[in-house]
C-alpha cells in the first residue's frame, strides 16, 4: 500500500471515530471497534490522539444490566465551534454554536430594511469579530460561519438568488463574507436550517422524515430525510407558499390565482384586513376578532382553515413522522393552536393518514436559524484532522 | 481474520462487482479495480467465476481517444430473470422481467372487477406457472415476484391496506403469493413501481430526482431520489389525490371537501358530465367538447387547469429535474398534451421554477408497472451468490 493511502485510511478512520462518538455518545472503545469493523488496536490509538488534544472525556459509567463499568467516551463540545447567523428584514442575530448544538455567546445587530449587501455583510462581519475578541474564543476552533436567510438560495453557488424580504437579488453571500472574516461560510434559506435544528436538537429529535412549515411573512417548508435536508434541483423543494389551494381564489404578487400564501401570509393577512380598516399587525388584526368584529373573523378564520389545509397536503406529498408548525402565525395566538389541535387532525387530514404522523411546535423558538446556520457549517467545514494539527 | 469474515468479504465483493457491472457495463477490468478500490488479482478472480457460470461476456473495444483495444465486460441480460405483475381491475399483465429491464415473455389474464383477493391471486399463480413451463424458463435464474397495483400498499408487511380500484382491504399479497409459487414476493403502489421503472429504463433516465404523475383511476404521483423511490412513513407520499386545491369546492369521496381528484379523476369527470347527460368514458366527454357542446368545454378545460396545477405544484414541493405524466388523460387526448405544451410551463409554473425542469410523457407505455415491478423483486432479492450455487 502507498504511503498517500496509508495517510488517506489514517484520516478517515479519525472522522468516523470522532463522528461517532459526537452523534452517538457516550460509547465505549469496544463498541466503536463493534461499530465501525475497525480493530481495536486502532481505535485506542485514534481515541487517545483526540483524548489528548482535547476533543474528548471519559466518564466512567455503569452499563445497564451488566453492573461492570465500562469507560465511555464523550465528545467536548466546546472544542469545535461554528459561527451561526440569521439575517432579517430589521435584525441579525449572531451566535457561536458548540458541538452540542449549542448557542455559547450570541449577539443582535438591527438592520436598516433599506441597506445593502455589502452593508449588511460588513456589520456581521464587523460583529463576529467583536463577538470573538470579547469573548476570547480561540478563532482555531472555529469551522466556518453558516447563515440562514429568507428567499431563494443557490445552496451550492453560496449566493441569494432572490430574497423579496431582504430585498435582495443575485447577491454573493458566501464569497463576500468569506473575503471579510477569513472563514469559511455556507448559506441556505432560513426554514431549511430551522428544520435541521430542530431535527437534531430540537422537538424532532429522532425523527426519519419531518417537515417544518413557517407561516411568517411568507408560507414555506423544508423536509428532513434521515438527517439530511431535501433541496431538490434548485435548493427550492418546499416552496409551498406559491402552491395554488384556490385557482378561482386571490391574485398573488408572484402573477398566479390562488397561491396559498395569499390566505396565509402576514402581509397578505393585514393587507386584506386593510380594505376594511387600518390595522398594522397580525396583533391587531386577532384583536379585531376578539372585539366581535365579524370582517377580522372572515379574515382569520379562512388563515386557519388554509393552515390545516397545509398540515394536511403536506401530509400527502412527504408522509412525515413529525409536522414542525412555526412562525408567528401559528406560534403567537393560541386560538390558532387550539383550532389546529381541535380541527386539523381528525377534520382536515386525509383519513388514512390520521395518525401516522405528530403536529410538534419548535422547540430551538428563536435561536432555530442561528442554531441551524452554525450546525450546517460543522457538517461541511468541520475537518477533525486541520483541527487537530491547528491544537497543536 | 476469521474464515466467517473471510467469506463474508468475499461474498460481498462478488456481488459489488456484479452490480457495478451490471448498472454500468461496459466495463473494463482495469476500471472495476479502480471503482471498488479491489486489487485487480481479486478483480480478475470474481470477474472469471461470474464469467464461467454465464453471468456476463466479454467484447473486445477501441476505447475512445486511445485507440488501444480494450476488453469490456457486459452482464448477460438473461442470467437472472425476475417475474413483474400489474393487478388492475380488469385486467392482469404478467411479464418475465431480464437484468435489462426488458419483457423478454408475458400473458395476459382477464379479471373479473369482483373477484376476490384469493381467486385473483390464484389465477395470477397459475399464469405464473404457464409461463415459465410455456417458455421453457429455468426457474433457478427466477430471483422473485414484483406485484405492482392501484392503492395504499403496506410496502413492508407485503399487503394492500386498501384498493379502492380493486376493492380490497388488509389483503396479504406476499404471502398468499409465496405459499402458491414459491417465489419471494415484493408489493408496491403501481405509480412507485412504474417511477422506478420510467426512470431506469424510460423517459427519465439520468435524471436525480424525477416525479411521475399518473391522471388515471384517481390521481397520484411518485418521487424518484437518486434512484430509489421515495416511500414516507406509511409508503404514502405522493398521494395528491387528496390534497385539497379548492376549500371551496365539490365534496371527496374521502370525506373533505376540494380534493384534487374530484376535478381530475376519470370517474369524476364521468360522473360530472352525468348530470348533463349519459355519458360513459373520457372519450365520449371529449367528444362532446368537440362536437361543441359548451358544458363539456366546462369540465374537460376545468380539468386542463388543475392538470398544470398539479404540475405547478409538485414542482414547488418536489423541485425535480423531471416530471412524467401519464395517464388516459393526459396520454390519450392530444388537446389535454397541447394545452401543457402550450401553457403549463409559462402560466402555470411560478416563475422561478420555469425552466428547472423537464416535462416528459412516459416511454415504458403499457409495459412501465410490469417492468417496474420486476425491477423491485430483482432489487429485493437478487442473491448472486444464491443464484452462483444454484447455476452449478
């Protein structure tokens, strides 16, 4: 065997050891030879270079039914950081994100709706930097920086394609930033790093097929398959909000009749509510109906039938194990989750499909994007092996 | 080593090498060692035993831009051979499936649309037997039995939950089937069947992820990633017949109200027209159209919409790179293809998907749930080691 394969089966062997123990801790040294097929002369060898630089603990643990103690391995979170951001229309958020999912140290930058790109880019910049320094965080450690926005992104090509709420358009992300920091950066749309939070550490833990819906200023979706986000040709698959319910029904900003987001998003919600009286927010809107008046009824009880509507295709189209319902929408009134406990199961969803999945609301709330961003960029940046050399 | 691993290993690489060959023959020698990683003396041992027993042959090629003959090594089609049903209500295709993808013999047997599950499942056995004693087939090289029909199909367990279409419900196909054949038996939806088939041998090869629609019976598709059928949890996904695309609209069957079939089903737009008058088929209906009789014009263009709808729509949610349709509707009235021809992509499609993806129309026809269905029990149950033993 060559000596550049030698080096090649060392490497690998080190992730699949390292992999392992972040997904699967706490694990012992024989179940990781178990494992991964590898000897055990091999795995104490690599389990001791992590141990020693620090990538790792023991904890001495009882086995279940056994009663011998067996020495288990976990990974330190803290010895590979990434750098989360979500971008908004009016706000940033800022986190440095652990192996564990974790959000360590965070920060806010509000955000002018009217600045540009370069703008926005270089204040995220300018405030990862100062998150590092202030919290002295060994810039070793950190993978890349993930960021989670709303709008169309060319996953691959690291760039928004189309953002009508940053309103932003064929706008280099990754390579922008990456001349500002000097890391490595990863960009995709918000929902999508949601619906991975919350699959790995969030309320869909566990799960092998969930689909987060957001009903915010928009209406989208993202699928999770066994870990792994569904994106489709174009890193489009789930945009839901231009999916016709009503082809008799509203014009959509998009040129279509009958968009799902027309019943459904906020602006479209506060913009019909408007042809009656002025009203500025989802708030006010839910309050008109409060107050008996029968227009914000008509208004808000058609948003909640076209919400179980979306339950129940989207049960059609994924057949999930876990719907992850959020946005403010669905998140901030609760007589909007009482109709989808009361209705959407047993009224709206295709019988036989009944059942055969749960309606779970986020569990990550705010820090689901930040948490998402900082997870997507340790899966394609984390490389244990420039790690290790760089703690030496 | 242990000898148990040894075989393991060995076993396990035949059938790398096999399948390597046999998805993409023809194939040199030199290359197989290359794909696997195996050392060519391992290479040149399987190759010369799946060669001694008939597995594969060898043809001798100018490789392009070299000029150097090379030996490239092709699987023989007809070594392992499988069995691919469709059940339909009236009807039963039963053909011998090669390694191909090819109908190399097949029957045809009528049904009676009242038939039990047994008497059905009996005749299908016989058929079976016929066959293989007509064509004088070595049943050694018969790996399994594919079934392919209309309905929600408990994949794993082998069974019909419910067939409208057949009128069967909690019916064990795999293992009435087994009993009376002695064949290993899988079962799956006709649309899952069929997408797989379409995209392995049809109009959506070389595609990554493709969704065939079928405008038939009812209306449902099927999700193809990376060449495996997507199934969900309940092996239900793709079932758009029942998501709602008009709150407002007529009642399902199922129950709800404004299911996309309701508008684009056969029996549906039959039973529509009945209430003008007595009309019996599709073609009578389109007729009618034609003839220009305005209230046929009502239901057949009313339907053309939510055919571009449909695609629209599993564009949005599956962002494929294709997607085949078929069906009587869409396959048999040359007004229904010129209307998706001429207005789908460019009024239906949001905007940002136009483009992204192709529309086909199916190339497998008649044979596509037969092919697809022996496709499956060759995936399931193709043993090359079982089968190397059996030819000895």
């Amino acid at each position: 065997m060559q000596k550049h394969d030698q080096d090649y089966i060392r490497r690998k062997n080190r992730s699949t050891v390292f992999e392992l123990i972040r997904k699967h801790s706490p694990l012992s040294r024989a179940e990781i030879a178990r494992l991964t097929g590898m000897s055990p002369t091999t795995v104490s060898r690599i389990v001791s270079e992590l141990y020693q630089q620090d990538f790792m603990h023991e904890i001495e643990q009882t086995t279940t039914g056994v009663g011998r103690k067996a020495v288990m391995l976990h990974v330190n979170p803290g010895s590979v950081l990434s750098v989360g951001v979500e971008i908004d229309r009016s706000g940033i958020r800022i986190g440095i994100v652990d192996l564990d999912g974790k959000v360590v140290h965070s920060t806010q930058v509000t955000r002018d709706s009217r600045e540009t790109p370069e703008a926005t880019l270089e204040r995220i910049a300018s405030a990862i930097e100062e998150l590092i320094q202030a919290e002295d965080i060994d810039r070793r450690k950190v993978v890349g920086i993930g960021v989670g926005l709303p709008g169309i992104v060319d996953y691959a090509g690291g760039s928004v394609v189309l953002s009508a709420q940053l309103g932003w358009k064929q706008t280099d992300i990754a390579g922008e930033l990456r001349r500002l920091t000097g890391f490595e950066v990863a960009v995709d749309n918000e929902l999508k790093v949601r619906a991975l939070a919350e699959h790995q550490y969030g309320s869909a833990r566990g799960s092998s097929r969930s689909v987060l819906i957001g009903f915010g200023s928009g209406v989208g979706s993202s699928l999770i398959i066994d870990g792994e986000i569904y994106r489709g040709e174009t890193n489009s698959a789930g945009e839901i909000g231009h999916t016709v319910v009503d082809p008799g029904g509203l014009l959509c900003e998009c040129g279509k009749v009958g968009c799902l987001q027309t019943y459904i998003a906020e602006a479209s919600l506060v913009e019909q509510a408007n042809k009656i009286k002025p009203i500025g927010s989802l708030e006010e809107l839910f309050q008109a109906r409060k107050d008996g008046e029968y227009w914000a009824a008509s208004i808000v009880d058609r948003a909640m039938t076209f919400v179980a509507v979306t339950v129940s295709n989207i049960a059609c189209v994924y057949n999930p194990d876990t719907v992850i319902l959020t946005g403010k929408l669905v998140e901030s009134f609760p007589e909007v989750r009482d109709f989808i406990s009361d209705k959407c199961m047993d009224q709206f969803v295709w019988e036989p499909l009944r059942g055969t999945f749960q309606i779970v609301y986020s569990a990550l709330e705010s820090d689901g994007v930040v948490i998402g961003s900082g997870i997507l960029a340790q899966n394609l940046f984390l490389d244990i092996d420039r790690q290790m050399e760089q703690a030496d």
